[in-house]
C-alpha cells in the first residue's frame, strides 16, 4: 500500500484529497488528511463578518462533512516533515510515513512581526486595532465598527504577499458605504496605506481600483513602508493599562499616519512548522516550481495553495485552477511519466465596491487584467473591469459554490487555464466614463 499524506484540510487541500481518491486505488493508496481541528473556514466570508453581513455559522462548517469517503482525517498540530526519511511527526509523538505528500497548510497572519502590533491587538474588541483575516478578528471588529462614531479610519496593508490581496481595498469601499449608511461619513475620514505605489499590484487594475478610491473620497498613502505601530494606552482593568486608544502608523522614513480606527492586515507567513522543517524561505513559503506545482527541492512533495512560494494571488480561485493541473501532473508522476501539465497562474476574483455592486478581474503569469466579458464573448453574464450588480451576486453565490461542488471536488465550467475569449486588449483613455444602464460604471482601464 503506497501512501499519500496531505497537509491542510483547507480549500486546496480538500479538493486534492477528494480528486485523487476518485482516481487512485484504495487497494494501492491510502490518502490521509491532517489539520489542526474539524472547523473548514469559508475564509472570503471573513470580509463580510464585520459588516454584519455574514455570521460565524455562515463561514464555518465541519470538516468531515466535505472530505470523502476512503480518507482517513487526523486533528493534530504539525511538529515537522523530515523529507529525507518521508515522514511526518506531529505534535504528541505520532509519525505518518509517506510515499507522496501534498503540503496545503496555506498562510496565517502574524501581527507579532511588526512592533507594536501584537500588543495593540490583545486589546480586543474594545480596542482600537482591528483584522479581519482570522475569524476572531473579523468578529471583535464588528463590535469595534459598532461602536465607531466618526474619526480617522485607517486600512493598512503592511507587507505582500497577503491572503486575498484585493480584500484590503474591498474593505475600504464596504467602509465607505457602512459609515454613509449610519450617516457617519461626513465625520469620519477613510485613509489607505499601502507598501504599493499603487492600489494593487497589476497596473491596468490598480488605476482602475485608485480611480474608485479617489470616487469615494478614500484618501491614499503609498509607499509606505511600515516600521511599527503606536497606540496611546487607556485604562484597561485594575491596576493595568491596555493599548485601545488613539495612535499611529509610522514607516521606516518617519511618516507618521495617525487614526483613530485602524483596520490592518498583518504580515502573512507560511507555518511555523515549515522553518522547522528546512522546507521554506525567509517567510516560510516553500519553493515551489510555478508551473509543475512540485517542490523545487523534493520531487515527492507538492505545494498547493497557498503554502508556496509561486507568484500568484494567494486566493481560493488559484487553488481552485492549480489543483486542476496537479491532479495531472501527481498522475503522472506515479506512473513514471512526464509532468505535461503547465499552470499559468490564472487567477479570478470578485472585488466588492459597495453600495450592491462589484467588478471582476481575470488574469495569469503573463496577462493583465482586462476590460470584457466572462466567461463567454459578448454573452457574459459578467463584465470584466466592470461595476455591476450581477458581478456583486456573483460574489454572494460563490460561498454555496464553495461549500457545494469546489470543495467536493466537482467539475466546475471553467478552464484552469485562463482564457483571452471576451477580454479586450484595447485600453482605455477616457478620465472618467458614463454610466451604464443600471447605475453601473465602466471604470477607465487607461
């Protein structure tokens, strides 16, 4: 009996467990699933918990009820892989020998690596720095948005990469619309701080985005390199102070962004097991050859969402296309045959702007995001680079997506390569276009 070992029962991890079990004997290979705890995390809903739109039940669910027969499922906390000896220890003592591992432990956030930051957030709910990458964290801002009356609102992005590195900018633009809806906006100010010198990373979309920050009055910092964060201390229990009140974002050239509110995304790092391992670089990321999804280092270990190092959005979308192209690859391999399989990185997400409405962007290694159509030319249904409702249902209806057939392992009827059909290659110009139908808008692809 040979035996494969995966890493991670998230959503990369899963939907590998659950492809290959249909395709490997279970009389030539067992398949094993590790984590931490039964809690499968829908983690784009994180975004949403802080708005009140979604609930803890809404984004968690069991495990077991989405890994497949013939899987064995082991909750235990990771201690180290030994890949010279193709073993596994795990916390307690117990070892999981392997023929094949898949490493899908993915990426968490860190706030202890920048200064100030870990001991502004043991605030809590009633201080004053705020996340919402753990479900925790987007559960104590919600109570922290509640309670906000007006001021500096700060969102800070601290260092890429980052999980969702789109989810930042959507939460400016929930924001904005939140704090209008509570007639909080004329007395509050929305600050972006970005490493970036832009809104996001790709050119074509991080005008388009920056044209929708400015739209909303969303004021920009770039280039800001983050050296640590202060925050004034306020009484915080008897004979004790906690950091809850006011405070500031400083950078290594000594600016200083002050807020009232902050929203940050801490630092993302691979797991603390993969340093001990020897298995990743500086941040923990494991090398990973960007196109056969294998370790650079290990021919019998395969790196899948985002636990690697490849240059892709760290998003279920890229899960979702990658696991595709490793599942004919790992086929491949224990056959003895040749990896043919090339991922091009494709990636695809929804950006929530608020007020009902989201754009789309679909891109790869080599292609910036475009204007267009998708999936089909012409047809759609969603437009590209585009505010629409439809894009921001599109949103909304991905979470049964999720938990319904991607997680399952179902065929879903798009190709993981990305396609140019519908995309338009011409740029646009115009500073600010007319709306659509509907109240949408074409935002300008410059």
């Amino acid at each position: 009996m040979r035996r494969l070992v995966i890493l991670g029962g998230g959503t990369a991890g899963t939907m590998a467990a659950n492809k290959l079990r249909r395709k490997l004997s279970d009389h030539e290979w067992s398949i094993t699933v590790v984590d931490r705890d039964d809690s499968h995390h829908y983690q784009p809903g994180y975004l949403f918990v802080p708005f009140g739109t979604y609930t803890a039940d809404q984004v968690v669910r069991s495990r077991h009820a989405f890994i497949g027969d013939g899987i064995d499922l082991v909750f235990a906390e990771i201690d180290r892989v030994d890949a010279a000896e193709h073993t596994v220890h795990l916390e307690g003592g117990r070892e999981l020998a392997y023929d094949q591992l898949i490493v899908a432990t993915g990426c968490e956030p860190r706030p202890d690596m920048t200064p100030g930051l870990a001991e502004a957030m043991a605030a809590g709910a009633a201080g004053s720095v705020h996340q919402f990458y753990t479900l925790d964290g987007a559960l104590a801002l919600h109570e922290a948005l509640r309670r906000f009356t007006g001021g500096r609102l700060v969102v800070h992005l601290n260092e890429l990469p980052i999980k969702c590195p789109v989810a930042p900018l959507e939460f400016a633009f929930l924001a904005d619309e939140y704090l209008t809806k509570r007639g909080l906006r004329e007395v509050s100010e929305i600050v972006y701080v970005t490493p970036l010198d832009g809104a996001f990373t790709k050119a074509t979309c991080s005008k388009a985005l920056g044209y929708l920050l400015e739209e909303r009055g969303v004021e920009m910092e770039t280039d800001f390199a983050t050296e640590r964060i202060d925050v004034e201390a306020t009484p915080g229990g008897p004979g004790s102070d906690s950091l809850g009140g006011p405070g500031s974002v400083v950078s290594y050239d000594e600016r200083e962004v002050p807020f009232d509110l902050l929203v940050t995304v801490p630092i993302n790092m691979g797991q603390e097991w993969v340093a001990r391992s020897g298995l990743g670089d500086d941040l923990n990321y494991i090398p990973t050859d960007k196109h056969t999804l294998r370790s650079v280092a290990h021919p019998d270990i395969w790196v899948l969402g985002d636990a690697g190092d490849i240059p892709t959005s760290k998003a279920g979308s890229v899960a979702h296309f990658a696991v595709e192209v490793f599942e004919h690859n790992f086929l491949a391999a224990i056959a003895g045959r040749p990896l043919t399989g090339s991922f091009d990185g494709h990636s695809n997400c929804f950006i929530e702007s608020g007020y009902g409405k989201a754009l789309l962007i679909d891109f790869n290694y080599d292609t910036e995001p475009l204007g267009g159509t998708f999936p089909l030319p012409r047809v759609g249904p969603m437009k590209l680079l585009t505010e629409t409702r439809a894009n921001h249902l599109g949103k909304l209806a991905f979470r049964h997506i999720y938990w319904n057939v991607l997680l399952p392992g179902r065929k879903m009827p798009i190709a993981s390569a990305m396609s140019m059909a519908g995309k338009d290659r011409s740029t646009a110009v115009t500073p600010k276009a007319p709306p659509l139908p509907g109240g949408g808008h074409q935002i300008p692809t410059f």
